[in-house]
C-alpha cells in the first residue's frame, strides 16, 4: 500500500465542513479518487503548504490557482514521484488554442476572458482566506474579475481589452446544435479517463447546466497537448471546429458540480485505477 500526500495551497480549503452526517466533503474531484484509494488500503494526507519532509510515496500537486509559485513546485520535486508537478502554469495564453490578436483575419463572433482559470476566482479566494490569518496576500496584483464578453466581431472588440494583461481574446467556437450548444470535457488520471460531450442551451457550456451528454472518443491532439503540458491528472475542455479539437481549458484542480456530485463520484473508481497505475510507475 502506498503513502499519498496532496500539496495544497496553504490558505486552500481542499475538506470542506463536516455535514449532518459528519461526513466531510470537498469541493474537488480529486476527493472522490481519494476516498476510493482510502477503501483500498492506501493511506492519504494532505498536506497544506510547502513542509521539510517527504513522508510519501506519490504526492499530487494540488494547487488550485492558475500558476503555482515555485516554492511549492520545488517541495513537489522533493518526492519520488509527483502528479503535475510540470504542470504548474494553466494560464490561459500558455494553453488556449482559440487565442487571436488584434489584427487577426478571424471573421466570426469573438470571446473576452480573464487570462486566469475560472476567471481568477481562486486566486481571490486565496487573498481573502490570507488576510484572515495575518500574512501577504499570495496575488498581490490581482485584477476584479470580469464577467466574460462576447462579441460580434473582432472588431467590436473596445481597444483597450487588448492592452490588459489579464485579459485574453478568443475565438468563440462552441459547437452549435440544433438544440442548443456542446463542449467536450476530458477527465483523466494516468491512463484511465473518460471524455463527454454535454449539450446545453446557453451558448457559455456549463457542465452543472446541460440537458443531454454522451461519451465521445478523445482526439489524438488532445493526447498530444496532454503530453506538452505534462498533466498527469486534470480535465480539459475542448471543441470540434472544422474538424480540429481546439484546447479552451486546462484545469488542474477540477470540482465537482453540485448537482452532478453523485456522477462524478462514480467515476471515480476508474480513476482511482489509473491512479493505482501512476503508483505502480514510481516504484
């Protein structure tokens, strides 16, 4: 049985409170894998900022914010084998494969975002949660998230947007339906996965917001993109336009929808597998 350790982010709240049933949950895929591992003899600990010691087998680098200092990266090196421990930057201009210029000749409709994964909202979380204890805030410089924006055109885009640092544009490519709109999402761990395709009738796809959902093949590219941005585990969103699958996020740190929870969860078992194999390999 092997010693599993997850790095997070010292002021990150991977166990969220205990339930009537004084059961802990969490906000985090990963929690699901673990509780699987957990039934399976392995033990599991989690371990809330950088530390002296490497008391594990495998660890998991578990940070949920876009990019991760590398005080922690260089912990995560510290242990015989360690999940993304390359995957250390998600941000948006290092992973998008919609991402356009100013003077593109892209003539469709066009997406404004934040350069951060799901729009800087950890990062806030992470500042907050500081604060409260006493200490600098971790992202001294973060921008107010904005809400994302589409527009018509490249044009329509104000002048200004492409002069922020923190903000990217994208081509808006979601795959239309004649009932509404798709993105694909592929969840991994190792060489266990499974990739869907969710159907929803709002054009910005949420998974905790679709109607219908199937199982689709994973295309080669993102096997390949897999590889250049050494995931080991996470989930990536992706489309079909003209019959190339386009990379749109990369997350390292994926949740579990709330009202999806009890799917997830099912399939966590596979991916507990995939794990056992990762294991396998460090020893």
């Amino acid at each position: 049985m092997a010693r599993v350790t997850v790095i997070t982010h010292e002021h990150d709240r991977f166990l969220g409170k205990r339930n009537l049933m004084l059961r802990r949950g969490s906000p985090y895929l990963l929690f699901d894998v673990l509780e699987q591992l957990k039934s399976r003899g392995h033990s599991v600990r989690i371990q809330q900022g950088p530390s002296k010691t490497h008391g594990a087998d495998i660890a998991v680098l578990h940070v949920d914010a876009t990019t991760t200092s590398a005080d922690y990266v260089d912990y995560a090196r510290g242990f015989p084998f360690c999940l993304n421990v390359g995957a250390a930057d998600i941000s948006k201009r290092l992973i998008s494969g919609a991402l356009i210029t100013e003077g593109d000749a892209w003539q469709g409709p066009v997406i404004v975002k934040s350069n951060l994964n799901n729009q800087g909202i950890p990062e806030i979380l992470l500042n907050r949660r500081s604060k409260r204890a006493g200490k600098p805030p971790p992202f001294p410089h973060l921008q107010a998230p904005r809400p994302y924006e589409v527009y018509g055109s490249l044009g329509e885009v104000p002048d200004d947007i492409f002069e922020c640092d923190d903000l990217v544009v994208e081509k808006f490519i979601p795959e239309t339906e004649p009932d509404g709109f798709a993105v694909r999402f592929w969840v991994f761990c190792g060489e266990r996965e499974r990739c869907t395709r969710y159907v929803s009738p709002n054009s910005l796809v949420k998974a905790s917001q679709t109607f219908r959902r199937e199982p689709v093949p994973v295309p080669d590219e993102m096997r390949e993109r897999r590889r250049e941005l050494a995931f080991d585990y996470g989930k990536f969103d992706f489309v079909l336009h003209e019959g190339r699958a386009i990379l749109l996020d990369a997350n390292k740190t994926p949740g579990r929808p709330q009202n999806l929870v009890k799917m997830f969860a099912a399939g966590a078992s596979d991916l507990a597998d995939g794990f056992e194999g990762l294991i396998r390999r460090a020893r």
